[in-house]
C-alpha cells in the first residue's frame, strides 16, 4: 500500500507542482494517474522513490515513511520504467535486465539465466538477449525497459508514460501485455499517462487529475464512465472520445440491457438513454 498524506511540492523556483494531495495506493492493483499536461504526475511518482522530495507532507510504502529509507536501497527495490526506456545503449540487452541484481549482489550467470526467463515473460524472444538496444524497435526496447524493471523482483513498479513514445498498434499491444503480466505478478502498478483510453484499458483504479495534483475524480474505470463527477471530468473522458472504439452491445439475458464495452470487449457502463442498435459506435 503506497500513502500519500498532506503532500505538497514546491520547487525552489517557487512553482506549486502538487498541492496537498491525499491519496492511498492498495497493493497488488494497477492505479493510473491521468492528466493533461504539467498537472504534476510525474512528480508525484517520484516523490514514491525519492527522486523528488515532498516540500511538506508523507509518503509511506506499507506503513512506512520513505524520507527515513535509504535512496539507493528504495529504488533498487521499485521498479521504474520510463517513456524513454532508460537503457544503457552500451550494454546487450540481457545485461540492461541483469543491471540491477548484480548490483544486488547475484552473480552473474545466474542473473543472466534470470533476465532470459524475463524476457520470456515480457513477450521478446531470447534471440534478442545479445543485442544492443539501438539494433532493436521502440516496442521491443520499453518490453526491455519493462523486464529491466522488474528483474529484482519488486512488489512496486513505477511506470511514467512508457508508452507514450510508441506507434499506437504497438502500444495497444504493450498494454494488453502488461495486463497480462499484471494477472501473472500482481504487482503494485502506479501508472501515468495523458491518455484516458490507456488508463481505462489498464487501471483498477483512476485518478484524474487537474493542475497542483487536485483530484478531480477517483474511481475504476466503469464507475467514471458511468458517473463523471463534473464537467471537468465528463469533457476530459470525452476529448478522445474518437480513439477509445466504445461499441454497444445488446445482451439478450440481461433483459435486452445496452452494454458499453471498450475495445477488449470489457464492459464499462450501461446505456440508459438513446436508441439501442447493437454493435453501433458509442460515439
Ligand atoms: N524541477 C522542476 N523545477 C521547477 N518546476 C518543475 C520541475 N519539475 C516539474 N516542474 C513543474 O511542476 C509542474 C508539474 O510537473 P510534472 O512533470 O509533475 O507534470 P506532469 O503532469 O507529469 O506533466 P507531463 O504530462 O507534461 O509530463 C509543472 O508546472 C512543471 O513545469
């Protein structure tokens, strides 16, 4: 469980990024922090391994307050994908995954023997073990960057738009795999993205935020969909409306109900109002 209690953060030239947010993280779910540009994401994720210290405030993983942990020790047990995905272009890609146990302390060959297994598990084929990250394509390199993140077995991973740089076939594939990895690890995935189709497609939980890290809204994604909390919300959730590929879809033995399913076939809401033509665009 990851606390967010009173945080703010100011930077010393004066800029107010998160204001007094209050927000509790469970374990083992995936939440997504969403929203438009400089509302203060980032900083909040990194205020969760200490690359960015609160000006006021706590932030505690299971109870405990990391300011008292030591910054190395923190981070070498969080795991941290990033939208560029971080890899030492010197080193093969198997190398790149075993980076962080062997300054853990495993040895070597077990360590490689280990990134193999892991690239088996984020979908990339061990023939790619040997390359260097420039010989591969932006899909593959943040599949690494994921494997990388988690080859320390971490119960955290930090994720901050690790998509965000990739074409929108790959990324739809990227997503679906982290689902799937996530039904396999049960991590906790604190994720942030600008995109609310991405956080619909990947979070247990949503946090919409405005500017100062204000929630406007917190809740799965059906609960959102259903009942946007203001204008604010109802206008975010509707901006990329003509990317999300919402279809309707008439259950006969739900008493002829309308669903609102997302491109996974997943239901997020009910139609209430309107004509019912099934397998008709949302939109
Ligand atoms: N080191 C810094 N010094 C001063 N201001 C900063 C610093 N880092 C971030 N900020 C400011 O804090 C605010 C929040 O930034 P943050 O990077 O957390 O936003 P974000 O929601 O992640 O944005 P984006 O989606 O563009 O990455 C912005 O106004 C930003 O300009």
């Amino acid at each position: 469980m990851i606390e967010f209690r009173g945080v703010s953060k100011r930077f010393p030239d004066g800029t107010l990024a998160v204001e007094e947010f209050d927000f509790t993280l469970p374990s083992r779910k995936t939440t997504v922090f969403v929203g438009s540009s400089g509302c203060g994401k980032t900083t909040l994720l990194r205020m969760i391994n200490r690359m960015v210290e609160p000006s006021s405030g706590q932030v505690l993983i299971d109870g405990e307050d990391v300011a008292g942990q030591d910054k190395v020790k923190l981070r070498r047990r969080i795991g941290y994908v990033l939208q560029a995905s971080g890899l030492l272009p010197h080193r093969k890609v198997v190398d790149n995954v075993a980076t962080v146990p062997v300054l853990n302390g495993v040895p070597k060959a077990k360590a490689r023997a280990d990134a193999l297994e892991l690239l088996d598990k984020v979908g990339l084929d061990r023939s790619l073990a040997q390359r260097y990250p420039r010989q591969l394509s932006g899909g593959q390199q943040q599949r690494v960057g994921v494997a990388r993140a988690l080859a320390s077995d971490p119960n955290i991973l930090l994720m901050d738009e690790p998509f965000g740089a990739v074409d929108p076939i790959v990324r739809a594939d990227l997503q679906v795999e982290l689902n799937r990895l996530q039904r396999e690890l049960g991590k906790t995935i604190v994720f942030v993205t600008h995109d609310i189709d991405e956080a619909f497609v990947l979070a247990d939980q949503v946090v919409i935020l405005r500017k100062g890290g204000a929630i406007a809204q917190a809740g799965t994604p059906a609960e959102i969909l259903a009942a946007p909390a203001d204008d604010f919300v109802a206008s975010f959730i509707g901006a990329d409306k003509g990317k999300r590929h919402l279809q309707l879809q008439q259950r006969e033995g739900d008493g002829g109900l309308t669903l609102v399913v997302d491109g996974d076939g997943r239901p997020v809401g009910v139609l209430e109002d309107g004509e019912r033509r099934p397998g008709a665009a949302a939109s």
